[in-house]
C-alpha cells in the first residue's frame, strides 16, 4: 500500500462486507429470522442499527430475507459513512429491482413487488441519539454489527434496550473475543506480545473520558446482557477467517488485510512497552506478506441474538 490517506474507512468498511457475509453465525441468524417472521407488528416492522457505516447490514438483511416491509434507521456518528450510504445503496438496490425513492434528505424508499423498505439515515453519535429519543421513539429490532466492543457495555446496554419495546429484539455481531492470530509467525515472543499489547489499547481505550472497550467483549455479554434485563435466545462464533487462494485474496480483501495491520500499527505507535524499531519492521513485514499472499488473518468473534 502506499501513504497513509489510502487507508479510507469507508473503503475499509466496503472491503470487510464479504468477511462479514462469510463470518456471521447462520444458526444465530436464523433464529432471528424466525422470530421477526412470528413477530406481530402493527405496521411495518422498526428496526435501528447503531453503527451502521456504510449501509452494509441493511444490504444484507434484505438479500438475507430477513424482513420485507421495514422502517430502518441506519444511524452512524460518522457523516461521511452515512453520506456513503446514500449514495451506495440506491446503486446495490437498484441492480435488485428495487424502485429507488430518494426525494428525501437523508432517506431512501426501497420497493418491489415483495418488498417496501424505508431506509432513514441519521448521522449522530448513538449516545446522543438515545437522550433525543427518551421515552418517544421505539424500535422493534436493535442491530449492532461490530459495535458492542467499542463502548464499555454494562453502562451502555440499558440505554441502548430503553430504545427497544417491551419484548423487543436484539441482534449484535462480530463481537470481539479475545483472539487476533496473524500466521505465519515473524518471531514467536514479539507477535504474542504484539497481539497483547494491540488487546490492551481495547481494554484502556477511553473516549469523552469514559471506558469505551472490552477485548473480550463476547464472552463477558452473557452476564451483562443478563444485569440488564434481556435474554439471550441464540449466540454463536462469528469468526473472521481471511487467507489467499489460488486466485489470491477475494474481492477487496487484500485491502482489509492490508488495513488490519495498518490498524495494529497504529494502535502501537509510541507504546512505552514496544521498541518502536520492532514494531516498524513488524508491520512493514505483514504488509509484505499480504502482498504475497501468505498472510492469514484470524479474529475470534461472537454473534447475539436475544429479546429484552
């Protein structure tokens, strides 16, 4: 890769949907599906999803056949992510047969003879969201794809299940748990501590001078979920599995692994307990093998499903 500015993260966010396609948990997913379908609704069904990027998960819930008649809010604190999904989606869903409505600011009407969605991107940061919204707007569904280890959950989750309905669904993925693998190994001693001190800056991580991270946020969701009042129906690995084949790394992924290491780089940069020399040569070798081809890339994760 070259400078730095090439590390877009809408782009990063694109490149990733084909990892998430093949990592989340079918079971998990299906469970779901059943329980939307046995839902009853008065009206189309309410969904929020809280880190919505790009627009990838609503894509996927309508190829998926997760719900056809929907009002989703797709809310993201970055403008830019949702500015991307406003122009992507109308392109994905139009080559579907989707007839595209987007007189609307901000918002995209989606409708084919088996379908009606209405897509509502707002750019706000969720926190925020959730104070503008006390005890008004209620959703039937809440999505959180790789979101829940960004903030530090058991002071987040009762907000985030007061925007739900009594008996409302949740659905978070990609739930990081503890295991970054990068294969073939460089030097044994420096990659565990690499990967340790890379899982620390989750643990530390503090944002508007709160905790905002877990690097085991999956297996500890049970007991937090459960502190909050909600029950877990389904869960289940959704672990990240990238490598090159015969024909190399699919799609855009060679640009997610290249990401990847770019990210871990600059996580570590000035870390006091890292010779910075190491750390440099490290980073410039993993990019190398994903330029060969040899890079293997593994994340363990988790997929919830559960009601509150």
């Amino acid at each position: 890769m070259g400078s730095e500015d090439v590390y877009t993260f809408t782009r990063y966010l694109s490149s990733k949907k084909t990892v998430d396609d093949r990592s989340l948990n079918r079971p998990v997913f299906r469970a779901l599906s059943a329980e939307v379908a046995a839902m009853s609704c008065d009206g189309p069904l309410k969904v929020l999803e809280i880190g919505s990027g790009i627009g990838t998960m609503v894509e996927r819930s309508l190829d998926w056949g997760l719900f056809s008649h929907a009002e989703y809010t797709a809310l993201d604190a970055q403008a830019e992510n949702s500015a991307e999904a406003m122009a992507r989606l109308p392109v994905w869903a139009g080559k579907r047969g989707y007839q595209v409505d987007t007189d609307k600011p901000d918002a995209i009407r989606l409708t084919r003879q088996d379908a009606d969605v209405l897509v509502k991107l707002e750019a706000a940061d969720v926190f925020d969201f959730i104070h503008q919204c006390a005890g008004r707007a209620k959703w039937d569904l809440l999505v959180g794809n790789a979101f829940l280890d960004l903030v530090d959950v058991p002071s987040a989750l009762p907000d985030l299940f007061s925007l739900l309905k009594p008996g409302g669904l949740f659905y978070f993925t990609i739930t990081f748990d503890g295991a970054t693998i990068l294969q073939p190994e460089i030097d044994p001693a420096l990659d565990a501590r690499i990967e340790d001190l890379y899982h620390k800056t989750m643990d530390q991580r503090i944002i508007r001078g709160k905790p905002s991270g877990d690097s085991r946020t999956g297996r500890h969701f049970f007991h937090h979920a459960r502190a909050a009042g909600a029950e877990v129906v389904a869960a289940g690995s959704s672990d990240w599995v990238v490598f090159a084949g015969p024909e190399g790394y699919p799609a855009d992924e060679a640009f997610f692994m290249h990401f990847i290491v770019h990210t871990m780089g600059s996580a570590l940069e000035g870390n006091p307990d890292l010779d910075p020399h190491c750390l440099s040569q490290w980073v410039s070798e993993r990019h190398a093998q994903v330029e060969q081809g040899t890079l293997v890339y593994i994340a363990h994760q988790m997929d919830f499903f559960g009601r509150v």
